[in-house]
C-alpha cells in the first residue's frame, strides 16, 4: 500500500492559483451523463488514475475521519497513490481547486459559488454538513454588543470565505454600510490573533478557531445566526470529473462511510479534531456536538440553491462578483447530486 502523505502547498503553487483566477475573489451537474459504475465495478477494470489528491480541514470533520481512518488507502492499495493537503480556509481550497493541486476540496457553499461565478469551473457533489462555523466575535470587555456597534470600527474577515460573506449579510441587516466599517483581510488564524491582541475591534470567526478564542481568551460572540452559514460543500475540478467518475464516486462513498461513522462515534471525532486542530477536546466537543450537523442530506439541491440565491447578490453588491447573470451561470452549474445518488459506503474497505 502507498503509504499517505500530507502536502504543503507552495508559495508558487498559490501564486499562479491567484493569477489563474485573478481574485479570491442548483441542481444539474457539469455534465449530462451521471457517473460510471459504482468503485468496486471499476476498481476491477482498473482505475482511471493513479493519484488522488484531496483535501482535509478543519471546519470540515468528515474529511478529518477518512485520513485518520485510511479507508481511501485501504481500498485503492497499491494501484493509486492518496495525496492529502490541509486548507486553512475555503479561499486556500478554491486557490488550491483553480490550480490543479487538488482534485477534491473542502469549501463553504458561498465560497464555492464565488469561485464558480468568478470562473473557476468546480462542481459541489457532496454536502458535509450544515454547520454554525462563523459569528461576530469581540474581545473580552469590549463595549460592541451588536453588529450595529460595528459602524466606524475595523473587521478581521478573510475574503472569500464564509466568515466573510456572514460579515457582509450581517452588516446588510443590521443597515451599515460595508464602507462604513474597515475591514481586515486576514486569514482566520491571523484574524484570531489580531482580536485577541486588540489590533482589531472584532472577527468574523470560523470554528473551530473561534470556540478556542472563546474558551482560552474570554472572546464573546455578539452576532450568531446559523442562517448566514451556507452549508459545507464537498468540490471537485470538471476536468477530474471527466477524467475519473471512478475516483469521484469514491470519494462520496468514504463521506458517506464517515458521515455514519461520525454520528456512531462522537467522541472519535472530537479527539480527531482535538488532535488535528491543537485544541482541548472541550472546545472540540462543542464545536462537534453544538455547532456541527453531520445529519444533513448530502445531495447538492434545493436546500443549497435557495441559501445562494440569497447570498449572490450581496456578491454582485461588494463588487466580489461582476453581475448577477455571472452568479445565475454559476448556480446553474454548480450543484450536482448524481454521485450522491449513486454512493455506497460498502464500497469503500474498512
């Protein structure tokens, strides 16, 4: 068996991921046919590659549990070599998606349809999970009490990410202007540590970062609205889909084995997270038990479209996208349940 290894991915790697895509910034897949035969059939006959490269994250706990677990390794062996490369963020698995450096990547729903309405040609075949990952977080003894309070004070909020997009729905409802606050963009870590130095006023946090801000630092979450999450969204490359269907479908297969196993072991998850991610399994625990739900219908559809719809024209606002026909393609595009209707975690070994 090729053992597993987890890749960094290079400066110049996400360099020409950022000239490639220029920024960071629905039912109905990519293509008309659904996929080939179910992994075992065509495992058989051999596989259509012999590598795959796929993503694990934090905010992500089903990608968590099939590294750990090896099931990918175990059931491919020797024939195709299983790359794994963190995210730090969706924007980082967009970049790393655009570029060719994974075939499978981890994003929050808002974050994949920027990047389909941007140009980037991926398609959502899995939901991982509904999750309440992002709110306004504020420093211990602040005075900020409501997203109100933000008008005139400075946001840490990386571009291209749920965090972000939850900032941008909140000030629209709250009625302040986007000009009207300085936002800060910095990766979720940096945005951490900038709220609890004081180099920020407030953080538009991801999980589980922001449950050990709370926990460790005293940080407070003063706006929290699980409806400006929109979802986890499992992404792969058009080209990887027309070039391995095989490999696709056995990628949902494993998160569908993971979302059952996930469900059936709890604590098994909070001490991979805990692990993976650094922190106490307390903070993990509430960020699996409190701000995750694995019980979610993994096929792209209704659910996802009515959420983006929503979320796409406050793109069109910020400028993040250029039109709204840019975000009616994308959607049209972007979802496709076919490899969801198809799985089969019995096909995957472990």
């Amino acid at each position: 068996m090729q053992i597993r290894t987890a890749l960094s991915l290079t400066a110049t790697t996400l360099a020409a991921a950022l000239l490639l895509s220029g920024c960071v910034s629905g039912e109905g897949g990519v293509t008309d046919k659904a996929p080939e035969p179910d992994a075992t059939e065509v495992a058989a006959e051999g596989w259509s590659a012999d590598t795959l490269t796929l993503d694990f994250a934090t905010y992500n706990p089903l990608s968590l549990v099939i590294k750990d677990q090896g099931w990918l390794e175990a059931t491919l062996g020797d024939d195709v070599t299983v790359n794994w490369v963190q995210s730090a963020g969706s924007n980082k698995a967009n970049e790393a998606l655009r570029a060719g450096a994974i075939d499978v990547g981890s994003t929050a729903g808002s974050a994949a349809l920027l990047a389909r309405s941007n140009g980037s040609p991926i398609v959502a075949i899995d939901i991982y999970s509904q999750p309440e990952w992002a709110a306004i977080v504020v420093p211990q003894g602040s005075d900020i009490t409501s997203v109100a309070d933000l008008k005139g004070k400075s946001v840490a909020a990386t571009k291209g990410t749920d965090p972000y997009f939850f900032l941008l729905q909140a000030l629209e409802e709250a009625g302040v202007g986007l000009d009207e606050v300085e936002v800060q963009n910095l990766q979720h870590a940096d945005g951490k540590a900038a709220l609890e130095s004081g180099a920020v006023a407030a953080w538009s946090g991801l999980d589980p970062l922001m449950a050990a801000s709370e926990a460790t630092a005293g940080s407070k979450l003063v706006y929290r609205n699980i409806d400006f999450n929109t979802y986890g969204f499992l992404n792969a490359t058009e080209t990887f889909l027309e070039k391995s269907p095989d490999l696709a479908q056995l990628v949902v297969d494993a998160y569908e084995k993971a979302r059952a196993w996930a469900q059936e072991n709890p604590d098994e998850v909070v001490a991979i997270l805990a692990e993976v991610a650094g922190i106490d399994p307390a903070v993990a625990k509430t960020v699996i038990t409190e701000r995750t739900n694995l019980a979610v219908d993994p096929a792209p559809g209704e659910a996802q479209r009515k959420v983006l719809e929503i979320v796409g024209p406050i793109f069109v606002e910020s400028g993040d996208v250029a039109s709204q026909q840019l975000i009616d393609d994308a959607l049209a595009k972007l979802l496709d349940d076919t490899y969801v209707k198809k799985a089969d975690p019995a096909n995957v070994t472990g």
